[in-house]
C-alpha cells in the first residue's frame, strides 16, 4: 500500500513546527503535541487523538497535529474563536496502532489476502478494534501523566483517523462515550462490504468457488461466523443494519437500504441514541480511491444520513454529519483534506456544547 500522506507532505509546510512530549503510558509510547503552546490561562483542554494508517506509525500523524493545533491557537489569539472558549487548549496525541512501529508483532498480520495473509479480514478488524480500545485506555490514564498535578484538566476528546485508522476513528465514535467527535479520513463504516468486495477482487477461492460467487463468503475460512458475530457488534454498518429485516444473502451491499419500519425504529432508537446523540462526524473520502472505495461505504451513509437529517426519523439526536468527497483523490490524504480536517477540528472547539444544534445536520460536498 502506497503512503497516504506523499500528496500532504509534498505541500511546503509554512508554519513551525509544535512541541512534542514522549510517554509510556501502560506499556504504549505516546507521543503528546502541543503541551507548551498551551495557553497560559487554559484550565480546560481538549484532546485530539491521530490514528495512523496500516503499515505506517505515530510519526507519520506529526504534520496534522501541527497544522490543528497551530490553527486553533491562532484562532484564539486573533479573537476568532468564541471568547466563551477562548482560553480552551488543545492538544494532540499519537501512537502506534497495535501491530505497528513500536509494538508490531507480525508483519504478515498487516498484510492482506494479495500479499498472502489468509487471515487478513481477521487481523485488520481486532488491530482496529484494538486501537480503539487503546483509546480509552489512554483517555483514562494520559491526564495523569501530562498533568500530574491537576493544573489542567482534558474535558474534550476528538478522534481523526487515517485508513486502517480511520475505521479504528468509527469504532471511537460510536463506543467511547468521552469521543464526542471524529474525523475519518479514508475509512469505512461498513466492514463487511469492503471486506466482501476486496475478496471478490483478489478471487478468493471462497468467493470464486460458490454459486452465484461470493454467496458463501461470509461465514467461510476467509471470513469466519465467529468473526461475522463480533462485526455485528462493532462496525456501525453491521450494528445498526442488524436491526433491520433485509432477506437478501448477498455479502455486498450495492443498493439502495430500505428505511426501518416502525417497530424497527423503536428498536434502534436506543442503540443510536447510546452510540451517537450529540455527536459530530467529518467523513472525508477519496473519489478515485480503489483500495477503500467510497461505494462501499455509500449504501450505509445514505440511510444514516436520511436518518438523522433535520426531517429523519432520527433527527432529535442531534447528529452532525458532513460527509466530503476529494473527487481527484485516490487512497490519499490532500492538502484539500486537511483543510477540511482542521476547519473541522477548530469549529467542534469553537461549538458552545451548551447552544449546540437541537436537531440533526446533514452536509455533502465534493471539493
């Protein structure tokens, strides 16, 4: 897999770079970005999580730390932002995905099935899922490491993610209570149709060899039950389209989702409301990207932005999802992205949690 971010580092960088701190914090080194820029009067501060794409690590995540937190501290210093939260800092924070940089175990794990890792849909979901919950972890004990005597305290946490870290970034905002926005960067939301399209282009023997082809992918050696019932749990296409009685066996999802019926709605009323009241999402995909295509990811987006707009049948969860096309874009991230990437970060910042939007907030946008 090609380095995602050759076109971002390719811009001349214009702006210094920020501060960075090392700790071990429960046996991960994490790196912190930003501690020394803080604000002199900043009590309160937020904190941004970098999850870095598959096959690279925490350093690679080095030039979108900087570029948020330089546009927020400037923003503050210029009385851009909101004077009610103009003395919030911010910080960033890195570290290596399981199976990577520091802490790879298996290089074969982070290959996939072209490369001969038969185990592929296996490995890329529980090291995702695992960088998750290496979120959370951190989220509970980081504080106690930068701030050890309690003169400031993380009241904010945001997620943006790269690829094999951009899923990880779906996962944390959908189950990290404490997330309360994320960016995704050339993820999916649907596990399982990404995954089912990948076997059918590397021509499994497990897609190739049923009839219609691909009919008994899921639940075969390349995609195991097991590993299908612990997707359902996580992957938000899998979670919320369970609850929906769709007939069809095909693996992939290339139509148009039903809307729930009623008794439907009832049911996934609570597992939204747990998983994303309140919540603000940036989707950031490439329009040319063929190793995460955004199709894969479209049939799912569509129902849930139908679902929380301000008219949807979800629309008193105050969702906010902006979902952005980059239409030159392969599997990359562009200077374009990370624009909208810190636009993004600094405006969540900027937000009066209390004056927020009572009701849901749908965007679509090619640039």
């Amino acid at each position: 897999m090609a380095d995602p971010f050759k076109p971002f580092d390719a811009v001349p960088r214009t702006i210094p770079p920020v501060s960075q701190k090392t700790y071990p914090v429960a046996g991960i080194l994490t790196t912190v970005f930003g501690l020394d820029e803080l604000p002199a009067k900043a009590s309160e501060v937020a904190c941004l999580w970098l999850l870095h794409p598959r096959l690279a690590n925490q350093e690679r995540m080095t030039g979108i730390a900087t570029a948020a937190i330089t546009d927020w501290n400037n923003r503050i210093r210029t009385g851009h932002a909101d004077t009610s939260q103009s003395t919030k800092g911010l910080i960033a924070v890195a570290f290596d995905q399981r199976n990577h940089g520091t802490r790879l175990v298996d290089p074969m794990g982070n290959e996939a099935w072209r490369q001969g890792n038969p185990r592929h849909a296996q490995d890329m979901f529980s090291i995702f899922q695992g960088t998750a919950r290496d979120v959370s972890l951190l989220i509970d004990y980081l504080p106690s490491f930068v701030f050890p005597r309690s003169e400031r305290k993380i009241t904010k946490n945001l997620v943006l993610g790269v690829s094999l870290g951009g899923h990880a970034a779906w996962s944390c905002v959908l189950h990290e209570p404490r997330v309360t926005a994320g960016v995704i960067i050339i993820g999916c939301p649907d596990y399982v149709n990404l995954m089912a399209d990948r076997a059918r282009l590397s021509k499994l023997p497990e897609w190739t060899s049923s009839d219609p082809p691909g009919s008994q992918f899921l639940g075969s050696e390349a995609f195991p039950a097991s590993l299908l019932d612990t997707v359902q749990k996580y992957d938000p296409a899998s979670l919320f389209l369970s609850y929906l009685d769709m007939k069809s066996a095909e693996p992939l999802r290339n139509h148009t989702l039903p809307e729930p019926t009623e008794k439907e709605k009832l049911a996934l009323q609570p597992v939204l409301t747990h998983c994303l009241v309140g919540k603000r999402i940036l989707n950031l995909s490439g329009g040319v990207d063929k190793l995460v295509p955004y199709h894969r990811g479209q049939a799912f987006l569509s129902w849930l932005k139908q679902a929380i707009s301000p008219n949807g049948w979800f629309s008193d969860g105050a969702v906010t999802l902006e979902d952005v096309i980059d239409e030159g874009a392969a599997h990359e991230v562009t200077p374009k992205m990370v624009d909208e990437a810190v636009r993004f970060i600094s405006d969540t910042l900027a937000t009066n949690d209390e004056g927020s939007k009572k009701t849901g907030f749908v965007r679509e946008s090619k640039i």
